[in-house]
C-alpha cells in the first residue's frame, strides 16, 4: 500500500514520512482505533481542505500553549502550519496590535461557519468583561463576536473549559467558562494543561468523521475522559491517596498518553494527581497536599534526598 506523503514541505523540513504516521500512529492509539487508522488520520491532517484554526487567549497563563509548543515529534512547526492550519495565535505569530486584529476578524468573517475555534484561559464577566481586555476590546465582547461563527469551539485547559484557577473563589472578575460565559457549547479539553496530543487527536477525529466525537456529561471527548487517572495507574509507589492524590476523583488520560513526547506524567515523576482536569478543582479539591507531603513525600518518593522511591507497602 502507497503511503500518504507527510506534508507539502515534509523533506524541506527535515520531517520523516515515517515519524509522521509514527505520530498519526498515536493519536490514532489516544482515540482508541486501530493502527490501520494512521494512514487515514495523515491524509485528514493534511488536506487542503481541513478547516482553519483561530486559537483565541483569554484568561491564561499560556500554559496550554507552552505544552502545545513543547511538542517535537512531529515539530511544532509541522503541527502549526501542516497538520491543523492555525491561521492565528497572540503567542506565536507574527503580526501585532491593528494587524494581528484584522487578521483575525478576516478569518471569521471569510470562513464563517467553517473554521474551528480554539479558546484557552477563563473569560471574565463580571461588570460586562471590564477585568479582561484584548485591544481595547473585552475578552467577553470577543467571545460574544466570534465564538457563535464557528463551527467548533475547543475549550483547551481547564480555565476556558469551566473557569480553572481564574474563577477559584472569591473570583472577583467572574471569571467562567466558555458555556457559562457565553452559553456555547464547546469540546472540553480540561487539564492544566491537558496532553497536546489529546488536542490534536480530537481535530483528528473531527476532520475523520466530520462530528464531534462522543463527549461525557461535562463536554469532554469520552476517548481521553473516558476512565479514571486511578484506574489507569501503574501505581508505582503504591497507591499514594492519603498523601493528597485525587486520581481517584479525576478523570483523563495522563497515565496512558502522558507528556513531554510520552516521556512520563505525574505519578511516575514523583508527585501525585491535584485532579485538574475536573471542575473547579481548586476549591474542591483543596488543600491540593496533605499534611504529609512535605516531608514522607519528598524523603521517599521523589528520587531525591536518599536518590531513589521507596515504594509503599
């Protein structure tokens, strides 16, 4: 069988055919189908006629970006401009102030009803959107423009997705979500920050079969949010639940697809979960470390002071 080229400017690049569809390979692993999908997934990444992207900021620290940005296999530069065809982002393109404004209103309004949007960080509300501004326009204004013309909106990180560390009480901006801010439905990818593959894997699935993939009750593609970070952990210092882990109250798929090119997550680091990919998780999931932590923890667990984990009985 002929295999899909990489790119139009793969081997410019320095980007290997197989390192792609080694790539395509695991978003095909992340959304659950077979490795027969590769193929498929490298041919809808790389049409011409997959849907520009508009990566909005709001409320953010930009560490969903920085995670997306940490990317290299494939580069970033192949995921930007080949494999989802972000058309505008504050943090890495080159226009600024009037310029970077109109570009963004050209791309909503040529492709209206086309383009996906992406929405990182919490959007302020409180006195019509005045604690958040973009151009001397409220982030809340933005939202309202452009969110309704697209047709996808991805709520990346746990901020856009239900209001994140912004709206962790007293919230004095009423900082909220996308739905709540809005009230437009959005994918949610929570996480602070969420895998970049998961990201990818779901405009994948999108572009697959040209609909949202199924969701669980709180907006989140079932493929990452399907099951419980404690039902998927290898444990490897025991269970570590009484030293503040909320795996098991937590959904996501950090233990399987992890972070930083598959190279580890959490747990296997040395820490446990703080349940971020569930809502409001820093009021309900507080104090995020037990008493215990700052001393069991750190002596026997994370590879420091004695140099190695002592596992739990």
């Amino acid at each position: 069988m002929e295999q899909p080229a990489t790119s139009r400017n793969d081997l410019a690049k320095g980007i290997s055919r197989r390192s792609f569809l080694k790539y395509c390979g695991a978003v095909a692993a992340a959304l659950g189908l077979g490795p027969s999908y590769a193929a498929r997934i490298a041919d809808a990444l790389t049409s011409p006629d997959r849907p520009p992207v508009l990566w909005l900021h709001f409320a953010e620290c930009t560490g969903c970006s920085e995670a997306f940005l940490r990317s290299t296999q494939p580069s970033v530069e192949q995921i930007l401009f080949d494999t989802i065809s972000l058309d505008y982002h504050e943090t890495v393109m080159v226009a600024a102030g009037v310029q970077a404004e109109a570009n963004r209103d050209e791309i909503v309004a040529k492709h209206s009803g086309q383009f996906i949007c992406i929405v990182e960080g919490a959007i302020p509300t409180a006195q019509n959107g005045i604690y958040g501004t973009v151009g001397g326009h409220t982030m809340l204004d933005i939202a309202r423009t452009v969110l309704p013309k697209a047709r996808s909106v991805i709520a990346l990180g746990t901020c856009s997705s239900f209001g994140g560390l912004a709206s962790a009480a007293p919230n004095p901006t009423g900082a909220k979500g996308v739905l709540d801010a809005v009230g437009v439905k959005s994918i949610n990818i929570s996480g602070c920050p969420p895998s970049p593959i998961t990201l990818v894997s779901t405009i994948a699935s999108y572009l697959l079969y040209d609909k949202v993939p199924p969701l669980d009750a709180l907006g989140r593609p079932l493929f990452a949010y399907g099951k419980r970070i404690h039902d998927q952990c290898s444990k490897p210092y025991g269970c570590i639940e009484d030293l503040g882990c909320k795996g098991k109250r937590t959904y996501g798929s950090c233990p399987t697809v992890k972070f930083n090119d598959a190279t580890s997550w959490d747990v296997q680091a040395g820490h446990h979960c703080i349940g971020c990919t569930q809502p409001a998780f820093w009021d309900q999931f507080a104090p995020l470390y037990s008493k215990e932590f700052s001393t069991e923890f750190f002596e026997d667990y994370a590879f420091i002071g004695k140099g190695k984990a002592v596992p739990r009985s």
